[in-house]
C-alpha cells in the first residue's frame, strides 16, 4: 500500500483493535494477530491537562472547533 501524505497528520499502525486493547488486561489475553489495524486523523487532541482525572486540557494543546479542518488522504496498492 502507496500511501501520499500531503500534510501533517495523526497516525497510528497496530496490530489489534480499540476494543480487544480496552478487554485485555493482559498480553496473553490478546487475540492472535489477524490484522493490521491503521487509524489517520487530521489532528488529534490528548490529555494535555496536568493529570488526567478532569483537569481541563491546556489551551495550547486544544484544537479549535469554530475552524474548518479538511483531511485529503490517497491510498494506492502497490504494484
């Protein structure tokens, strides 16, 4: 797979999905791999507060809602 990154984006590749993570406690729990998972996001907003039990997320980490944001993505297979 060819993929064209035109701007900086958020990405993650891993092998198992959101929700076997969030029901495993433990690696042994974890289903054998059976796919490649790929998350892409224009941007993506984290904790950034000074714990994460509440405290409100730094102004300089949050990303503005009353803005557009577009997300161009070309994804190819290799040949």
């Amino acid at each position: 797979m060819l993929a064209e990154q035109t701007a900086e984006i958020e990405r993650i590749i891993i092998p198992h999905s959101a929700y076997e993570l969030e029901n495993a406690l433990h690696l042994d729990e974890l289903p054998r791999v059976r796919y490649t998972w790929v998350r892409i996001a224009a941007k993506q907003m984290g904790v950034g507060g000074d714990d994460s039990w509440g405290a409100p997320v730094h102004e300089e980490y949050c990303i503005p809602a009353d803005q557009p944001m577009t997300l161009q993505i070309i994804v190819e297979p290799l040949q």
